[in-house]
C-alpha cells in the first residue's frame, strides 16, 4: 500500500501494487494502481481534481508506516490562491534518494503527463520522446505492467517484449515489472533477438550506420537468389549409372523462375526443389534416348517412376546441393562480408568506400550488435532446414503408431476382464489414452516466445529506441505486424547516425502512422548539472532546450584539468571520496573519447579491485587519493561502475566522473557529442570531469578548481 483516495462522493480507496479483495465479503480492500479508479491518484490537482477530495501518499519499511503525505485537492477548501501545481513531497523524496545498482519502481510517483503516456490505448505505434531524467525508462516498464493489467486475455498468449540497449541496462531494470506483480514479459536486446545467436562486440559508427540502412535488405535478397541456380550455362550430371544428363541452361532458368513463384524461404523450397529437379533430369535423360531401352516412352509415367528412382542417385542429390544449397543466415552474411566479388554483386548502388566498410567490419571472432538484424533478415529469406523436421515428424508418426498399438493392446486386456477397469476401459480409445500421456510442454509464454525466432508479440516496448537502426526496426516490426508498439528515446543521444539524427529517419518509412507524446520535465538530473549539459545540447541540435529540471543541489559540477599521468590518480580521488563520505549512492566513471585503451583499462582494473576492497592505488600520486582507494567499501551491490557513454546508457549514478571528454588531435563528430550529452546527464547529485586535454566545444565549465586551469 502507498496511496489513498478521498472522493468528494465519500468513497476511500487504498491504493497498492496490486488489488487485494476480502474473500469472504467480497470487499475490496486494496486497489491495483493500474485500476481506473485509481487514476486520479497520478491526475488530480486542485485546478483539475477528477471528483477527489484528498490524496495522501503512504510510505512504509516493512509492516511499519513511516510517513504519510496528505494533499487537499478540493478548491474549496484550499485558501485563495493556493490551486497552484507544484512538486510534491514523496516526489522530492523519491528522486532525491541515493542509487543502487537497480532501479525502483515510481508507482507511487507516477506524474500526470507519465500516467496518459502509460494507459494510452494498446493499437499502433507510440513515440515517447523525452530528454534526460525524465522518466522515460519507468514509463516503459509501468505501460508494460499497465498494458499486462488492462489487456491481460490478449496479451497472456501473445507476450510482451521489452527490448533494451544492453545487458547491463536489462540487469539494472530487472526488478522493476516483478514489483509490480508482472514476471511474464521478455527483456532482450537486438544483440539477442535471435535464438542461440549473441552479439559479441559492437561495430565502428560507420559500419553500423551503414548495416542499419533499409537497402542491406535488398543486399541479403541478392546474395539469397544468387544461391539459386546462380550459373547461366548448361550442366551435366553424371548419374550413377554412368549415364550423362545435359540439362540445358533454358531449362534451368526456368526451373529457378519456377521456383521463386511459390515465394517460400529458400531452404523450406529445397524438398520441393529436389522433387522439380529430379522430375526435370529424369524427363531430359529420357528425351535425349539415352535411357529409352530402359522405358517403352518418355511418358508422363516414365518420367515419374524414373524421377522416384533418382531419388537414390547420389548424383543427382550432389548436383542438388550444388543449384540449390541449404545455408544458414550465418553461412551466408559471413560468404557476403568476406568475398570482395559476392559483396560488389550484391551491393548495387554502393560506393566503393561503402564496401570496403562493410569488409572491414567482418570479425571472425563474433557477430556485431548490428549484424544481428542482418541475420534476422537471411533467416526470414531462408527459412530453416526442413528435412530434420521431416525425419523428426517420421519418427514421431513411427512412435505414435507403435503406441497406440500398445495402448490397444492395454484397453484388449482389460476388456476381457470384469469389474470397474473394464468398465473404465470400454469408455476411452486407444487415441484418449496416448493423448493422456503425451509430454506436454509446459514452458511458459515467455519461454517459448524466447525460444522461437518466428513468435509474433502483441506488443513491443523499445526504451533507447534512438539506437535502433532501420533494419532493426525491421525486425522488430517483423515480430509485430500489427505495429502495436511503444518506443521511448531521445534523438539527441542517438549514437548510430553519423548525421543529424531524426525520428522519421530512423523509422525509415516502415511505421504506418504514429502518435507522439513528449516528456517535459527532468527529474532526475539537478539543474546545475544541466546547465552544463545544455551547452553540448546546443551543439547537437542548436534549436534545442534541455527539459527543466524540478530540483537544484546547489553544488555547480567540478572541472579538474590534470596532467596526464596524474589521471587515474584524480579519478581515483573524486570515485573514493564520495564512497568514503557516504554508505549509500553509486559512482559513475565514464571513458570519453579522449580516452586510450591504456587509460580505460587502468580504470577498469582499478574499479575492479575497489569492488573487491583491494588497494587500487596505481601510482597514484597523492596520499589522499591512496588513503581513498584504501578505504572504498566492498558490498554485495557494487557501487563503482565504469564504462562508455553508450554503456551508461539508460542507467543513473549519484556521482558522474567523465573522463578525458575531448581529444588533442580532432573536434568531436556528432555521434560523439552525443555520447558526451549521454554521459553528463546520468547524474543524480554529483558531476566531475577530469581531462588532460581541451575541453571540447560546448562544454563550458561554471567553475574551475584545478590551478592548471580548464
């Protein structure tokens, strides 16, 4: 319980996570906060009060209530002038708090604007755009508990899947939907849309933009049909019996025009395909008179018995193989980004820059975030091997049959007898007694959907939906044709497009019609942070405003310019310091691009260690940063995180450290002042930048501590 109602009609509701009725009198006792009637609990305000009187948030630890905040929402009992919206107690309290390594639920801080955008209507495709710290992550994870609530029939069989940007986000919101009561939706990301396929590492900015464009689709349909009867010249086959057949290249192209007709994946065609092309050898073997002796005419009987009998001819399965192959999604993309020739046959259109991306991005080591779509889109071309399916189904009819057989048997035996068990034996057939003993699969909903590359979802949830590509919209889409989804995002934090980022551009013209609903106030981030942020937003997007933000620590971020080799020391200094000062609240140290590999890896590894409790000190050159390493807090829920800006993405510290933000060498690119807009704004309390090198274009410091200067 966390809420109660006083409606100006008399009524009193307690609102909780979930409803709770009295068995006995059938009295409701606690109200599920997706419920209608507990929607004035989120909208209510003295110049609108939806028929409420009161609103009062309860906060409680364990059995024990600790709090209750009570607001007056009938204008006529408010002195004049005081039906003004302002920010509420339990709400400053809330995004005040110290982090964790997981998120919490808002369900007792849902915001007027959040609640529309979480119970809008289940049809089509929802855009909810919204800056930093405006909640965008909580309104996904509640709309999916909400959605799980109001369209529970539907949605039960179906499921909903959530898609994140990482597994490090997925770790972060786990807790979220089983506190709500929902266990039932499926949290992935792109890297593991596909069953028993997971993406390794992630491409160059260039190569993924490009793997995300909507022509690689036409590029995977090429490099498919190219697999099909691909060579133009004649072919023979040498049979078995040593007899030689010519097929003609005219007749080969018209077994291939043939075959495209009956629009199937190419590898479910290949049962269909060995029966034409059997059919085909065996009616030119008999034409030709090499095989008349053997048949009294090239019938249409002739041909048939012949083609049954090449069924066995180890040849003609070859030269099978050969017009028609069966590969997989990943025998093919591997073929495509690795042969010079194959990729220039199939990328019509492409500059030659273009294709020399696309062959650098091959690594053999692993598949990248955005190959993932790539062999979503092979395996919706190809289809899957039919023929274990084929042997599968033959040994299950095989087994069925020896089963009932027995079972037959069985009910025989017992109906020779007398008593209750011939009488239960003559009302069930052999079929009702093996159906009563079939293995049932009792995975549930999510269980199969997970496992099954061709479930259709009932609805989609997409947080960081910026980062998604053409292509992988594609094959979201593909999982929901009906488009019902909802996408929340921030196009200026997108990283995957080296231009101008914008929504229409990413959608790529594949949603049908959308509706938009923006997120306008930052709740998360203090203004003094922001104010920092603002000037980078103004480089993305020089037309742009930061979302304001409802609270002010009054502590303005920290600029230290260092030399180099004093880095780690500092970062090391600012990390320990707040996590010796406090016993609650996460640090955040986030490698800008001005980072080596060097750098980020000393910092990974002193992170590493302070988790554990070790001395980190790495030549640090200060006693007050090796006394801070020492005495860094070892806990179950670690409290040091380090990482990337698009690692950070989604997630929230109470303490930001950004590293090295710019580079001596270059201005920043869009992209990378994007991940900078992105790493700045995951603060909750505290920001601190260290760097070496000039501070990029947009970043201004409001105050400067380090005698160097920034």
């Amino acid at each position: 319980m966390f809420g109660h109602l006083g409606m100006l009609n008399g009524e009193r509701w307690y609102i909780g996570r979930m409803g709770i009725t009295d068995p006995a009198e059938k009295d409701t006792l606690l109200v599920d906060w997706r419920a209608p009637v507990s929607r004035p609990f989120y909208t209510a305000t003295p110049l609108q009060p939806d028929g409420t009187e009161d609103r009062s948030t309860i906060e409680s630890r364990g059995w024990t209530i600790t709090r209750v905040s009570t607001e007056t929402l009938d204008p006529s009992k408010l002195p004049e002038g005081a039906a003004s919206v302002g920010v509420s107690n339990a709400l400053m309290t809330a995004v005040s708090q110290h982090r964790t390594g997981r998120m919490n639920d808002i369900v007792a801080t849902i915001q007027r604007e959040q609640d529309n955008i979480i119970r809008s209507e289940l049809r089509g495709t929802l855009l909810v755009q919204g800056g930093p710290g405006t909640g965008k992550t909580a309104v996904a994870l509640h709309r999916a508990a909400f959605l799980l609530y109001e369209h529970r029939d539907r949605l039960a069989k179906s499921g909903v899947l959530i898609v994140g940007p990482n597994p490090t986000f997925l770790r972060y919101i786990g807790n979220v939907l089983p506190s709500l009561g929902e266990d039932s939706a499926i949290l992935t990301t792109i890297g593991d849309l596909l069953p028993g396929i997971t993406a390794t590492r992630t491409d160059p900015t260039a190569a993924a933009e490009l793997k995300g464009r909507l022509e690689l689709s036409r590029v995977i349909k090429r490099a498919v049909e190219r697999k099909q009867i691909s060579s133009n010249q004649p072919m023979t086959v040498t049979l078995d019996s040593g007899d030689a057949v010519t097929l003609s290249a005219s007749d080969l192209a018209e077994l291939r025009k043939q075959m495209r007709r009956l629009r199937r994946p190419h590898n479910q065609a290949r049962t269909v395909f060995e029966s034409r092309f059997r059919r085909l050898v065996a009616k030119t073997a008999l034409s030709s008179g090499d095989l008349q002796g053997l048949y009294s005419a090239s019938s249409a009987e002739d041909i048939a018995d012949l083609a049954s009998e090449l069924a066995e001819d180890d040849a003609v399965y070859a030269a099978a193989d050969i017009l028609w192959p069966i590969i997989s999604p990943s025998e093919l993309l591997r073929g495509l980004l690795t042969d010079p020739r194959e990729l220039t046959a199939c990328t019509h259109g492409f500059s030659r820059d273009e294709r020399e991306t696309l062959l650098a991005s091959y690594d053999a080591s692993g598949w990248s975030e955005s190959d993932i779509p790539l062999l979503d889109e092979a395996q919706e071309l190809l289809g899957n091997d039919p023929r274990p399916e084929i042997r599968a189904r033959a040994r299950a009819r095989a087994a069925d049959s020896q089963q009932l057989q027995y079972a037959q048997g069985v009910l025989d035996i017992f109906g020779d007898s007398t008593g209750e068990d011939a009488d239960e034996a003559s009302s069930v057939s052999a079929r009702e007694l093996v159906d009563r003993h079939q293995e049932r699969d009792n995975r549930t909903v999510a269980e199969r959907a997970y496992a099954d590359e061709a479930w259709t979802y009932g609805h989609i949830i997409v947080d960081e939906a910026q980062e998604l590509t053409p292509m992988a919209l594609r094959s979201l889409i593909r999982r929901c044709p009906t488009q019902s989804m909802t996408l929340v995002g921030d196009i200026h934090q997108a990283s995957v497009t080296l231009g101008r980022a914008d929504w229409d551009g990413i959608f790529g013209g594949q949603i049908r019609r959308y509706r938009r609903e923006d997120l306008t106030v930052n709740y998360r981030t203090p203004a003094e942070v922001m104010d920092i942020a603002a000037g980078v937003l103004s480089v993305i997007d020089p037309g742009e405003r930061p979302s304001a933000s409802i609270r002010s620590t009054g502590r303005p971020p920290t600029f230290d310019r260092v030399a180099e080799d004093d880095i780690v020391a500092r970062v090391l200094a600012e990390a320990t310091e707040f996590l010796r000062d406090t016993t609650e609240g996460t640090v955040a140290i986030i490698a800008g691009v001005g980072t080596s590999d060097t750098l980020a890896g000393q910092l990974r590894e002193a992170v590493r260690l302070l988790n554990t409790g070790v001395d980190a000190g790495f030549g640090a050159s200060s006693p007050e940063a090796k006394a801070g390493t020492r005495s860094a807090p070892s806990t179950g829920e670690e409290r040091l995180w380090v990482g990337s800006p698009r690692d950070s993405k989604g997630l929230e510290f109470d303490r930001v450290i950004v590293v090295e933000p710019g580079t001596a060498e270059r201005e920043l690119t869009l992209p990378e002042y994007r991940d900078l807009y992105v790493a700045l704004s995951r603060a909750t309390q505290d920001l601190v930048v260290v760097h070496a090198t000039p501070l990029p274009a947009g970043l201004t410091p409001s105050l400067v501590d380090s005698p160097l200067g920034a």
